[in-house]
C-alpha cells in the first residue's frame, strides 16, 4: 500500500465516522464515482478504496477535499473553531440527540445528500411525534399547508414523494411502514402558522398598531384595497373571505386570527423582500393612479399622439385603450391602475431615459436609493437594530419571537431604502 492509498483510505474512513456521529450512512459506490469524475479510472480507484491498492493523486486530493468541508460543515454547526476531523468526531458524538438530528437534516442539504443512504424510521415513531403534538396542545396541522411543504423539502433531500402518498401517513388508510427519518426534525420544526388554530393578532403585527401594520403590509404588496388583500388571503388558504376580513377590518380588530393568515401574509412578504415578480395574483393589485400619471410626461413624446400610446400599451397588455387612457388622468375617477399598464409603461420610460437625444452623449443616470441623507440615517438605525436582533437569534435558534423580529426588521429595512422613509416609525 502506498502513501496515497493510505491517504485516500484514512480520508474515507474519517468521512464515514463523521457521517455515521449523526446518523448517516455512506454510500461507497457514490464517492468511488466522485473521486473518479474526470480524472481517474473507476475500477482503478476502488480497488485503491477497497484492496489498498495504488491510487491516483487526483483522486486522494478530491477525498480529502470531502473529508475536510464535512469536517468543516460539522464544526461550523457545532459552533465550534476546531475543525480537525477528530476534534470534530469527538464533539459530534458527545452532542444532544437532538442537536445531532439537526446536524444530520443540515449536512443532507448542503451538498452530502448524494454520497448517503436514503435513512428511515418506523411508521410507528411518526404516531409517537403526533401524540407528543397532541400533548403539547399545539393545535391540529393544517394538511392543505403541510403536505405541500413536507413534499418540497423531502425532495430537497432527496426523496420524492407525490401529495397524496404523504397525505396517507396522517390517516387510518396509512399502508408505509418506514417513513424518511427527516421526517422527524421537519415535522418538530413546523410552527404555529402550519396549524388550524387561532393565534394573538400581536404574533402578526408585533407592538404595532394593527391598523397601521396592516395598511403598510397592503401598500408594500400593492393591493387596491384591504378588501382586495383579503380575497387574495381567501383564495391562497383554506379560509373563507368572510372569515378573513371579520379578523382584519373594523376599528376593533380581532384578538385572536387563524394561523394561516399569518403565514399566508409573512410569506407574500417575504417574497416580495427577495423577487421583483412575486407569486401575487395581479388581479387584486395595482398602483397609484398618480404612479403612472408621473410617466406619462416621460413616454408621450415616443408617439405622434396620446391615443397612439393608449393602443400600445391596450395591445401589450388586453385592456381596452378607452381603460387605458382613464390610468393616465389624475382626475380623482379611479385611484389605483392595473400592474401590467404601470409595467410596461413603466418599461417604456427605462427606454427613453437611456436613449440619447440629438446632439446628447449616450449616458444613463442611475438615482442612488439612499441620495436622501434623511433616509440614509433612518437606513443605518434599522441596519444596527436588524443586525442585533441577527445575533440574538442565532443564539438562540428555537426562539421563534426572536426569528419573527429579525425578518420583520430586514423587511422595514428594504422598505425604509426602497421608499425613502424619513422616519424610523413607533415600535419598530
């Protein structure tokens, strides 16, 4: 045995230790075709793996390269700066079944999944998680919220699963009898928006007004109205429209809302924060009339007429030129005007700006969010308030309080540079 079959040998049992501390088993034919790829014989390096006998450098440097960002993986969710495999091994194995469960969930998704054995528990362990929810009176899940986002996250490890089937595991008609084991830390982790029960309105707005919180989450996400947030709400969950707008309207808002209207709303909310399309039906949205009446001075003289505009941009989108035309008068008739006219006119102003005039240099002026000094400061405020509320959650991860203020600060934070705000409001 040469120098680097050993090394390629002990590398590969370093890797199987660490991955057997959390639970996992390793598939050997996957990393023979990893350190294979590109550089190497396949049947070379197996015989190198398995009999000792001479193996490529190519393929011993890719094992320790393996060995060394589990190692790293590992030490980075142990929190702890000692990234030697054997360091790693010992505080791995000494750590909490819980703390290693999640270990094991967190190396599946970061790039390991494909060189470990799909890992199960019996059918039997899931009724046991079921009655620990039960007797913990955390109220009864919301399957319509549940099975699509077990489904989604079991295929990000790996594990594809229909709807249907894993709807089966919660009923009497279940016929698996082993289940993936990450089942378990997914199904721990579910919070109280995956539930059917009713929660305090404060986990939604905070110590915010309600009214205003309210107002401000349906301008961010452009609905018309708080009517039109609300059939969106309806149509995105299983709750009624009727149900939902008792909960948010009037001036005594109500104590207690269903646990999918928060979760319905945090996530619009986050998608908005990360996408400049998200999944919103536009029908319920749409923005200030005054928004595209301010373009109108910057699109008009791309056409002979205001009516030649009105048909391009009634041809673009499906709406009659005679609505078209109504979405560029600020008479006070109609307040808000559909997304895809402000869009595409919007779209149409980008084109003129970057286009030189005659006798004009080509250049495109780029206005800075944060020109405004107002703004820069209430920007830095809610920078340090977001990365304070950061660390305290990454101390103590199962907060989910601490969670909730954190991605409610990001979110004023993009708000505040976005809009320009002068102000840091009260409560945030």
């Amino acid at each position: 045995m040469n120098d680097l079959s050993e090394d390629l040998r002990g590398c590969y049992r370093a890797y199987v230790d660490l991955m057997a501390a959390v639970g996992h088993r390793v598939k050997q034919n996957a990393v023979v075709d990893y350190l294979a790829a590109r550089y190497a014989n396949r049947e070379t390096v197996a015989a190198a793996l398995r009999q000792g006998e001479e193996a490529p450098a190519e393929a011993s440097e890719r094992m320790r390269r393996l060995v060394r960002k589990l190692s790293s993986d590992l030490a980075g969710l142990l929190d702890t700066p000692e990234e030697a495999p054997e360091a790693v091994l010992q505080s791995a194995q000494a750590a909490p079944d819980a703390v290693r469960e999640r270990m094991a969930d967190a190396i599946a998704l970061n790039g390991h999944a494909g060189y470990l054995e799909p890992r199960y528990m019996d059918a039997e362990e899931l009724d046991a998680l079921l009655e620990e929810r039960e007797a913990a009176d955390t109220g009864d899940l919301a399957f319509v919220k549940v099975v699509p986002y077990l489904r989604e996250e079991l295929a990000q490890r790996g594990y594809q699963f229909d709807e249907a089937e894993i709807e089966s595991w919660f009923g009497e008609a279940r016929t698996a009898e082993r289940l993936p084991y990450c089942l378990k830390g997914l199904l721990r982790s579910l919070g109280g928006e995956f539930t059917t029960g009713l929660i305090p309105i404060e986990r939604l707005v905070g110590d915010e007004n309600p009214d205003e919180w309210l107002d401000r989450c349906r301008a961010r996400l452009l609905f018309r109205s708080h009517s039109a947030m609300h059939k969106a709400i309806a149509e995105a969950t299983t709750l009624k429209y009727d149900c939902v707008h008792k909960a948010l309207s009037g001036r005594r808002k109500a104590k207690r809302i269903q646990a999918e209207i928060k979760y319905c709303l945090d996530k619009w909310l986050e998608e908005v924060d990360e996408s400049p399309h998200p999944d919103l039906n536009d029908d319920y949205r749409g923005v200030p009339v005054e928004w595209t009446c301010e373009l109108l001075p910057r699109i008009e003289n791309r056409f002979d007429t205001k009516e030649q505009l009105y048909r391009c941009i009634a041809k673009k989108t499906g709406i009659k030129a005679g609505s078209v035309r109504r979405y560029f008068q600020a008479n006070g008739q109609l307040k808000y005007a559909p997304l895809s006219v402000y869009r595409y006119a919007r779209a149409l102003a980008e084109e003129s700006r970057t286009e030189p005039g005659e006798g004009e240099e080509e250049e495109e002026e780029v206005a800075s969010y944060l020109e405004d000094a107002c703004t820069r400061r209430v920007a830095f405020q809610l920078a340090q308030k977001a990365s304070s509320a950061l660390r305290q959650w990454k101390m103590q991860r199962d907060n989910p309080e601490l969670e909730m203020e954190y991605r409610q600060l990001r979110r004023d934070l993009i708000a505040a540079i976005k809009e320009g705000w002068h102000s840091v409001p009260a409560g945030v």
